[in-house]
C-alpha cells in the first residue's frame, strides 16, 4: 500500500512539475507575441499614448475637470472605438507575385503561423467566397513555390484579415497591395506589418537583382548555360561591347567619378547566327556580377512597356529586348505604338536612373528614325562575320589543343570560312573530327590540319550560300491579319454547314 502512496505522490508530483512547465512556456510565449506586437506597433509608428487617452504608470488618473462617470463613459465609448472594424491598405512598388512571396515569407517568420481564409470574389452581382488558393510561382531556376493568394490571418491579432491583391498603377503597372480590416486598436501594428513586409521587399526580393524574362509570372534564366570562354566576336565588336555595354556594369565607381550616366540605350543587330543572343547571356552575367537586374524579353510575348515599367522599380537593371523591329518597324508598326515606344525612352531620363537598354534587330534599316539619334539610341554595334583572328580564336575554343595542328594555315582557313558567321565556324570547326575519322578510321595519332579545316569550311558553303538566298518570311500587316481572320472564320462556318447538312441527309 505504501508504495502505491508513493506512486501516487510522485505521479502527482510529476504533473504539478509539468503543468508549471506549461505555464511558464504559455508565459514565455505569451511574451514574445507581445514582444512582437510591442514591436510592431513600435515600428508602426505607436507612442505611449492614444489620442486623448494616455498609457504611463502604474495608477488611473482621472483629470480634475471629470466625474467618475464621465470618465467611465468616455472609455467605455473609446474603448467601442477601438473595437471598431476599420480598413487599413498598403501599395508596395514591387510586382504582386514577388510581394506576396516577401509577405507571406515574413509572416511565417515572425509569427510561425499563417492562416489561410476563403477567397473574395467581387462582382457586379455581389461578394461570394471561394477556397483559399496557393499560386505556384517560379523560385529560381527550375524551381517553384507556392504562396497564398487572397486573404490571411495572423494569431494574437483577432479579428484582424489581410488581403493580398493586385492595384494598377497607371506608370508603374501592376503593384502588390494588401487590404487588412481589423479593429482600430491594431493599427499600429497592421502598419508595422506593413513596413515590415516592405523591408522584407527591399533585402529579400524574388525579383531584384535577379535575371528573369519579361513575362507576367516570370521564369528566372540560367545564365551558366554559356561559357564566355568559348564566345567569339571579332576585335571590334568585343571593343565595341566592352565599351558600351559592359563598362558600366564593370567599373560603377569610375563612371560616376567621370560624370558617365547608367541610362543607356544600345541597339546590337546584325544577320542571323552571329551571336546577338549569346551577347544577351553575355550582359546577363555581367549583369549578375554587378549585382542589377537582367530582363530578357521577347516580342509577341512580353510587352515592352511593362518590361520598362518593370525595370524601373527593380533598377539597376538591364533590359535586354530581342528584335526591337518588330514593335518599331517603320513602315508596318501601328504608329501610335512606335510613339509610345519613343515616348518610354525618353520617359527614363530622370536623374539618376539606371536603366541600360540593349535591343536587337536583324534588320536594322527597319527601325524608324526617330529611334536612331543619340539619346534614344546612343550606340549601335554591328555583329558580322568573323575577322581571321575570330575563326582562329573560335576554332581553338572548339578542337582539344591535342589534337590541333600547331602549323594550321589560318589564312587559307579563313579564306575557306570568308563571310561566314560565328555559328556557321563553330558548325565547321565541329566537323573536322568526321573527315579525319573518314581518312583514317581513327583519331588515335592524327590531327585536325589545315587540310581537314578547309575541306569542313568548304563542305559548308552551299548550306550557307543556301541560307543567304532564302526567301525570309515577310510579317503580315495588320489588315492582312484581319483578312486571314475573315477568311478563317468564313471558312469554318461554311464547312460547319456541310457538316450538318451531311448529318441531315
């Protein structure tokens, strides 16, 4: 029996220690949710006192001039007030999927928990709710994650819902915003929410200083799919790229020193194959390096007025925009679209800004005019064919060193190669292993001569001489499209016709 006491004693015992252990983490944890709000509202802007009520001490003081009723019915109708639902909003110059991945990000972290509520649906024929939903949005490179969408609540803020939204901004274009009802008496911290979410923005973002393309959920590009060892442009075009792409990127501190500004438009074209979009990646790391934003976009698929706009809340940044002509053609672009083009150029001239526009064109006879004066365009780089001393440098990116005649006639290869552009030498250079193994049915104690580099350049020439004198693909103009869409629809109509009359018969 007394050991059954004494069971019983130290189980009791045992629990008396464990229910003080609960309490003190309650306390604990009661605490640092305090600590947080405290902060919050501290950062939200909250002093030690409420309109007419002050908070100090420890005793009420109840002012000379009011009766005890009088000062009971005043807090009782402040303290109404405060439990008053009021709305609360917050725009934040960041795009809505990076805003809501900052967001949620800090909430999780500072709260640990994040609820998740219906959605909102508004329309013409009211409210209704719909299920929480979580969005998958690219992370990285060939990552994603997900984040919710539409309305959160945070624990010890009762009754208070945040609402995560889009607001369009007539210059900046979409924009994160979150809606936030709650009791007047969380104020202070619904706006210390608020900042912290925008420092959140400004040392976490999705976007800033990333590289990415130009569309409205943004996949992030793999820059280290290019080898700048193995990219070969002639002397002048690598000078010409260096001086008026790269320098900025590269040397900041002496541009400003020498009064250099980072507004910067460039336009690269040349014919196909000669590593315009290899410049691209190119920028894209240096880019990275500089630690600015890189946005590679392309017609038909991203618009380059919110590419622009993009770019200016994320600078310093690099757009890079690939065949420019196709929104600024002079004789099929919508004229009012190639103004409003000239009018973005000339719209990021403010102070300061930095923002370097690099565009291409393959046909750069087609960019109009008022593109091509300095300030607009302040330098245009031409991309042809090699130089003698870029097919050899290109060749020795793409042959073993080992294998490489050291008494290469690089005249006569040149000459083999004359015009060709730096995809048509990398195809060459290429080639030459298969005449040496058709030679000697091996590598084993050969080399690639001068012999096999022309023969592979000459072997080439008609599959070049073939792509100069194909016929290109002229665009359709706007009424030839409305034609196409005309016929098409006509078209589908009539044989929807005999479709049903055949049905009939």
């Amino acid at each position: 029996m007394a050991s059954t006491v004494e069971q019983q004693v130290h189980a009791a015992l045992q629990a008396e220690k464990q229910r003080e252990r609960e309490e003190r983490n309650a306390a604990r944890e009661q605490a640092r949710y305090k600590a947080i709000l405290d902060t919050l509202a501290e950062l939200g802007g909250k002093v030690f006192h409420d309109d007419d009520i002050t908070f100090e001490g420890d005793r009420l003081v109840v002012p000379k001039n009011m009766t005890l009723d009088q000062a009971g019915a005043f807090l009782a109708q402040k303290s109404k007030e405060l439990e008053k639902e009021t709305s609360f909003q917050h725009v934040f110059d960041y795009r809505p999927y990076d805003g809501a991945w900052c967001a949620w990000n800090f909430m999780q972290r500072t709260f640990g928990v994040v609820g998740h509520k219906d959605r909102l649906i508004r329309s013409m024929f009211g409210t209704t709710k719909a299920p929480p939903e979580m969005i998958s949005i690219p992370s990285g490179v060939g990552t994603t994650e997900q984040v919710p969408w539409g309305r959160v609540e945070l624990p010890f803020l009762p009754g208070a819902v945040f609402e995560f939204e889009t607001f369009y901004h007539e210059e900046k274009g979409p924009l994160f915003w979150i809606q936030a009802t709650a009791p007047k008496k969380w104020r202070f911290e619904i706006e210390g929410i608020f900042k912290g979410v925008e420092e959140e923005l400004r040392e976490r973002s999705l976007y800033r200083g990333k590289a990415f393309d130009g569309q409205a959920n943004p996949e992030f590009i793999d820059l280290s799919s290019v080898d700048p060892r193995l990219v070969v442009y002639s002397e002048q075009v690598q000078a010409d790229l260096e001086a008026h792409i790269w320098m900025q990127l590269r040397h900041p501190e002496e541009c400003v020193a020498q009064g250099i500004p980072f507004k910067r438009s460039v336009l690269i074209h040349g014919p196909f194959g000669t590593g315009k979009t290899l410049a691209a990646l190119l920028t894209g790391q240096e880019a990275a390096r500089a630690g600015w934003t890189f946005i590679k976009a392309r017609p038909g698929r991203d618009n380059i007025f919110v590419v622009m706009q993009t770019a200016r809340l994320y600078e310093p940044c690099v757009v890079f925009y690939e065949d420019i002509d196709q929104v600024a053609d002079a004789d099929t672009a919508d004229r009012a679209g190639v103004a409003q083009l000239l009018d973005v150029f000339d719209g990021i001239e403010a102070k300061g800004t930095k923002i370097l526009c690099v565009l291409t064109t393959n046909y750069p006879e087609k960019i109009t005019k008022g593109m091509a004066r300095p300030g607009r365009l302040d330098a245009m780089i031409e991309i042809s064919e090699l130089d003698q001393q870029g097919v050899e440098a290109l060749v020795r990116t793409r042959i073993d060193p080992d294998i490489l005649d050291p008494e290469v006639d690089w005249a006569a290869v040149f000459e083999a190669a004359r015009e060709y552009k730096p995809a048509f030498v990398t195809e060459f250079a290429d080639r030459t292993k298969r005449y040496v193994i058709a030679r000697h049915g091996s590598m084993n104690g050969h080399r690639v001569g001068t012999k096999e580099l022309v023969l592979a350049a000459t072997g080439l020439r008609p599959q070049y001489e073939k792509m100069v004198g194909a016929r290109e693909l002229k665009p359709r103009s706007p009424i030839e499209d409305t034609i196409y869409e005309v016929t098409g629809r006509a078209l589908t109509e009539t044989l929807e016709e005999r479709r049903r009359a055949r049905e009939k018969a």
